[in-house]
C-alpha cells in the first residue's frame, strides 16, 4: 500500500470557527431531518425536540461533529425543493449553532448554501456534488473560514444505482476529486478547508466500492487531501453480512470504518457513533495503526 502523500500542514481542516486536528481520525454523526433517509428515515424530522435529542445523544456518544441534512440522497429518491429542504434544517441549526460544536450542512444545491451562510449556521457545507451547483463554488469561496467536503458521485440520486460503469473506478474517482480541489483552490478556496470524499455507494456497485477502499491511498494522493469516508449501514454491508435491514448493518458498517481509518481516512461519517467509538479504541489500543 503507497504511504500517503498527506504531511503535518494538511493533518487539520479549517471548519468555520474550528481547526480541527486530524492527528487522530474524527467521528461525523449523522443527524437526518428527512422522512425517507434509507437507513432512519421520519425518526428525527418529526420535531426540532426529537432532532436535537437525537444530536445531544450523538455528543454524548463521542461525536466530533454533527452533520445535518433536509434532503435524502439514497438511490432512487426524490428531489426535495429547496425551500422544503431549508424548512426542516434551519430551526434546528438555530439551536445547534449554539452548542460550541462542529457543525456541517449536507447540502448540493447553493440557494441553501447561501441561506445557511447567511445565517451564520454552519461551519461547513458537505456537498455529495462537489460543488457543481451553479456559484456554489465562488459562494465558498467568499467565506473564508468555512470548510468544504467534495464527493464524487456518477449520475445523480434518482438514478445512479441503475448501471453504474467505469473503465477505472480508482483513477476516475481519484482525477474527478483531483480536478474539483483545483476548481476550488483557483477561485480562492484554500487547500486547508477541503476534504474528499468518495462517494462509496453513490454510483457505484459493491465491487466499486471494495476496489475504493483497496486502493484508498491511490485515489487520496491523487486529490491532495484529507478524506473522509461514508459507509455506515449502506447497501454494500448488506451484500457482504446478508442484512438487509440497514439498522441491523451496524458491527458491518464498524469494521468499514476501522479499515477506512487504518488506510488512511481521517473522518469517518456514522450513525452508530458509540459503537464505532468504541471500535476505533479497541483498535488503537491493541496497536492497530489510526492515520
């Protein structure tokens, strides 16, 4: 396996009002205020009480940070309008803001973007398209301090698990990564703000997803950047451990996280965060390798 190409000056990400140290790898709890999301959809979106009392047990659990999203991106979901989408984050980021925590928006489209900057309440957008959205680019970097996650994604939501197909998945994905962080840095985003990610399960088979996690150093090296990993209680844990309810994925989706890590992952993005807590120390401990 290459060592990656990652020195000391890109082991932290500038995330709004946070540096974040990348010495050890960071836990992103998943906070879903939709109704369809496929692993825990409608648990949360029902009120901002029940959404901010699954986000405080998230903390309790040893979350770093809390990612928030209004619109599910699971294969062959809707497209949610804009406002809706704005309507089910923004009365819980008016509370969450106030919780001197990480906080990360998982938005694709800029009109939401630029409402959530406005308001001051987020400290990162993590975008699934990278920041293809008309002006999402230049919207980024006029806000100097907030931080970005690009993923790589082929097609989009409502179809990409029909026929997935690459020549190279690795290459692909790594030069995609590669050329979104050149976008970004030439209009002005510093290097220090961004991670990649990607993308495992959006667009791409089981074995695409394997091939990612295989080849981890050879994509990373090729963007640059510290990467962060999503693959808790997807499909590709169910095709390997034959579960097809994704609540039941979660040692599965545990071990993805180690093995993201030990090759090089520095954010792992969880809906189980204490048991993949949990995981992580028992790894490290026994000498396993973090970063």
């Amino acid at each position: 396996m290459m060592d990656s190409v990652l020195d000391d000056e890109h082991r932290y990400w500038q995330c709004g009002r946070f540096k974040l140290a990348l010495a050890h790898p960071k836990i992103m709890g998943i906070v879903n205020l939709t109704p369809d999301s496929f692993s825990d959809g409608g648990c949360y979106c029902h009120s901002v009480g029940a959404a901010l009392s699954h986000a405080e047990q998230l903390l309790k659990d040893g979350a770093d940070i809390l990612d928030i999203g209004g619109e599910s991106t699971r294969p062959g979901s809707a497209l949610v309008p804009v406002q809706q989408e704005w309507a089910r984050i923004e009365p819980v980021l008016q509370e969450l803001v106030t919780w001197d925590v990480p906080l990360t928006v998982d938005t694709r489209r800029t009109w939401v973007m630029q409402r959530v900057l406005e308001q001051g309440l987020t400290d990162g957008i993590n975008d699934i398209q990278a920041l293809e959205d008309e002006k999402a680019v230049a919207l980024l970097a006029e806000n100097s301090q907030i931080g970005v996650c690009l993923m790589h994604m082929q097609g989009q939501p409502q179809s990409m698990h029909l026929n997935p197909d690459y020549q190279d998945v690795v290459q692909e994905v790594g030069r995609y990564l590669q050329q979104r962080v050149a976008v970004c840095e030439q209009a002005g985003i510093e290097r220090s703000r961004i991670i990649i990610d990607p993308g495992l399960g959006f667009g791409k088979t089981m074995q695409h997803n394997i091939t990612l996690m295989q080849h981890f150093t050879e994509w990373q090296n090729q963007a640059g950047c510290p990467a962060l990993i999503g693959i808790s209680r997807k499909k590709t844990i169910g095709l390997l451990t034959h579960e097809d309810d994704p609540q039941q994925r979660v040692i599965g989706s545990v071990v993805a996280a180690i093995a993201a890590v030990a090759r090089g992952a520095t954010i792992v993005r969880v809906h189980d965060v204490r048991e993949t807590r949990q995981g992580l120390l028992v790894w490290a401990e026994m000498g396993g390798k973090l970063i």
